[in-house]
C-alpha cells in the first residue's frame, strides 16, 4: 500500500507519499480499507517533530478514517467485512489501509457519505469527552469555544446547541464569525478586535462562561479564568499559545472554579472505547437525524497532504480538510 511518510521533520514539504508494507490486524483489531482522512493539529505537530506517536502506534500521521472494513482479527464481534465505518485512530489515517482497535469504531452516520465521515471521529470525540464528560455542559448555561470555526469549533458549536446550551465563540474574522452564527452561535467575539473577557461578562450579565473549551493553553490561561462564571469549568485540550502560564489560584478558589486538560492520542485503549461508546450512544443519534453534521472546507488527494498541511496552516479554512484515498 501507499501512506505519507516523514523521514525527517520539516514543513510541508516533510510529507512523502510512498509505498510501505500492508498492516496486518492483531487480535481485537479490523483492518480498514481508507476513503478519507482528515487533518489535524496533532499531524502538524508530529510532522514538525514536537509529537511522536504513542508507543505501538502507526508510524505515519493520521488521527481519524473513513472506509470499508477489508479484514476481522481474532476476537473481534459485532462488525463484517465490507461495513463502512469511520474510526479514531493513534495514527495511520494518511495511508490506503489502516489497523483500528474495534473499540475505536463507528458506523458511518446515515445522510453522511463515506468520505465526509472521516471529518467526525477525532473532533466528536474530543468536544464529547471534554465539554460533556469531562466539564458537564447543562442545558441553559453559557460554553465559549475559542477557534470557533474550526473542526472542534464548529462541532463545539452543534452539539452545545443541541443539548440547549448558550454558545459564544472567538474568531479572527467577519466570515468566519458568520459560519459561526449560522450553525448557532449566540455570541460573537473577534478576538483580533475584541477583549473576550469583557465580551463575555457583557453577553452573560457579568457572570461569565460556564465551560470554556480552549485550544490556546498558556497564551490564553489567566484570561479564561478571568472569564469563567462561579462554578466554571475550563477544558484545555491544545496549546497552540504556548505550554507554560501562571495560574492565579485565588481567582480560581473565589469562583470554586476548575481547570481540566486531556489529549485522546495516548489514552489507553479502554479510554478511547468508552468514550467512543459515549459518542455512538449519545452524538450519532443527532448527527443521524441531522441535527449535527461535518463542516468540510474542502477536499485534496491524499498524496497532495503537503498542500493539506499548508492550508490548516495559514488557518484560512472552516471546518475539516480532508485527505481523500486513492480509489
């Protein structure tokens, strides 16, 4: 088979399309024939050198597919070959075929085609694990999304939406403040313009975001729990501003607040199934009814991943890009 490889670290240009040996599944395990990927932060990072995978995990970048399962290891029930499924992976979505833990296994959405549901398992995964599981996101409170119109944004969005929560996000632009309202945001904030501790305190009568879900990590720390309500919750799950922030621990107490951080690449394996679990059983049923749905900016061949990257780069894009198989 055909992946994208890295043999050194670098830019864009670090991502090399070649031919490498054909995974074999272990027990537990399915082998998937890939339609799609999609690419994430983590895949710019690992390609740089700042992420490398998991002990036991597929070389090549890649946290989550699309496709037809092609072959059942031992001990595996309940899937057959030929099922389309999309899958959260530890790496090995920019290849043509790719082991998957059963556990990390979902069956495409109805009214969502095989390639588009490679834009679904890593972000539902992570805003169900974070915003719901982790800092318990209730009807009628108030949840900031920082990067709204990205693929965790715009998921963050939907799914805080259809549980009847309040939502406010940051963008840098006009238009992607516009994508943001359409798919439900109640409150706008350009973060190139705009102080989004004193937007949020106005939009909420001065008592701050209940749950705010952060990809800034230290850039952003002491602001968000300047914005958290009494009560509030901050999830980190990236840090794109950078690792190390001073926390101030007495604003934290006076607001009986909390501060979470959680990646899913290097959970253990029965992590990621209950979560997945938590997914099937608590998101598929809106994102079959249509309630919720992927936001692909646009699709490129997999071997173009080089040009994939450059695109999530320049963060010019809304929603997921996807890496679309060979067919």
């Amino acid at each position: 088979m055909h992946a994208i490889t890295i043999p050194e670290p670098g830019g864009p240009e670090a991502l090399v399309w070649t031919e490498v040996p054909d995974p074999v599944p272990g027990e537990g395990e399915v082998l998937v024939e890939v339609a799609a990927s999609a690419v994430n932060r983590a895949d710019i990072m690992q390609r740089q050198g700042h992420y490398d995978p998991p002990p036991g995990a597929s070389p090549y970048p890649g946290l989550e597919c699309s496709g037809r399962i092609a072959a059942i290891g031992a001990g595996v029930s309940g899937w057959a070959v030929g099922d389309e499924v999309c899958a959260l992976l530890a790496g090995g979505g920019y290849a043509e075929k790719v082991a998957v833990p059963a556990g990390q296994l979902l069956p495409v959405p109805e009214g969502v085609g095989l390639s588009q549901a490679a834009a679904l398992p890593e972000v539902v995964c992570t805003v169900w694990s974070n915003v719901f599981m982790v800092a318990h996101l209730r009807p009628g409170e108030t949840l900031l999304v920082h990067g709204g119109s990205s693929g965790i944004g715009t998921m963050a969005i939907q799914l805080a939406k259809a549980v009847g929560a309040k939502v406010a996000v940051t963008a840098g632009t006009k238009e992607k403040l516009e994508r943001c309202a359409e798919l439900g945001a109640d409150i706008l904030i350009n973060y190139r313009e705009q102080d989004f501790v004193a937007e949020i305190k106005e939009a909420t009568g001065g008592a701050g975001a209940d749950v705010i879900l952060d990809n800034m990590g230290a850039k952003y720390l002491d602001r968000n729990v300047q914005a958290l309500a009494v009560n509030g919750r901050l999830a980190i799950i990236g840090m794109q501003g950078g690792r190390k922030g001073e926390l101030n621990i007495g604003t934290l107490l006076a607001k009986r607040a909390a501060v979470s951080a959680t990646s899913l690449r290097a959970r253990p394996l029965e992590e990621k199934a209950a979560i997945v679990a938590a997914v099937r059983e608590h998101v598929w049923p809106l994102v079959d009814g249509g309630h919720v749905r992927p936001i692909v900016d646009r699709e490129l061949p997999m071997s173009d991943a080089p040009a994939a990257h450059q695109v999530v780069e320049e963060s010019g894009h809304i929603g997921k890009v996807l890496l679309i198989a060979a067919s």
